[in-house]
C-alpha cells in the first residue's frame, strides 16, 4: 500500500461528488491548492463539527486560493443529505469502496473499525505540503489546514 507523504504529489482520481457529477481531481491540479480531507462518515457528531468547520471558513479558503474536498465511503444520496442539511458548499466526493482512502495510504483506527480522519494540504502542482492525522481534533483541521495555506501565501 502506498502511503502518501509531505512532498509525494497527489495520485489523479476521479469520483462522484454530492450531485452525481464525476469530479476530477486534475481540473483543479495547477489552478487552486487543494485542502482533501478524508472523514469517516456522513452526520456523525465528529465528522459534522469537522465539515460545518470547513463550511465557516470557506470564505478564508477560497481567499487563500484554495479548494475543500471531503471524501469518506457513503454514498452520493447520503453526502447530498449531508451536505444539504448543514449548508456545505463545498464539495464531498463519494469513495464507496474506499478505493482512493487506499490509494492514499489513509490508516484506520480504533483496531481498524473507523476509518481515519486525515487532511492533506497541497500547493497548486498538487504536492503535498501538510498532513494532519486526528480522529479525535475533527475542528483542528481546519485550523491547521488554514495555518498552512496563510504561510503558503506569504
């Protein structure tokens, strides 16, 4: 299994997101930094607080030039709930088969039962520039995340 490190570039992958429609990750390579977070699942009290966190600040990601992509292993139905019923105006893509949380080398946790929460940070070339790993921080990686790109900028 590969693992994704700072300084490895993102694999392409091409998923569903909320709407159905396929979202490539290389329409974004060279334009935007990318923030890619990998939740475990749809409206549970952990992964909600993460998501409503990125939706709060979306406005000072988009000023750092920055995209927000969620992906976990739920369905497009259920990330369209989701995404509907917190206001979440970014996109979540739908890895059922968690064929692209692999390819990324995501771990799991509590005994391998949970998938793992892990944010990638990405320059515009879609290298990595920052991982943080915490099931438990759900809010704080949005706040490294944003931490990052303010540097990135400078």
């Amino acid at each position: 299994m590969n693992e994704i490190k700072i300084g490895s570039t993102i694999p392409n992958f091409a998923l569903k997101d909320q709407n159905g429609n396929l979202f490539d990750i290389s329409s974004v390579l060279g334009k935007k930094s990318m923030v890619i977070y990998f939740y475990p699942k749809d409206d549970s009290p952990g992964c909600t607080k993460q998501a409503c966190s990125f939706r709060d600040q979306f406005d000072v990601f988009t000023e750092a030039g920055a995209v927000i992509i969620g992906i976990s292993g739920q369905s497009v139905e259920s990330h369209k709930e989701f995404a509907q019923k917190h206001r979440l105006g970014f996109t979540l893509l739908s890895d059922e088969g968690n064929k692209i949380r692999k390819l990324f080398g995501v771990p799991t946790n509590l005994f391998g039962l949970l998938p793992g929460r892990v944010t990638y940070v990405t320059d515009k070339s879609g290298k990595v520039i920052y991982i943080f790993n915490s099931q438990t921080q759900a809010a704080k990686h949005v706040d490294e995340a944003l931490k990052i790109l303010r540097d990135l900028k400078q």
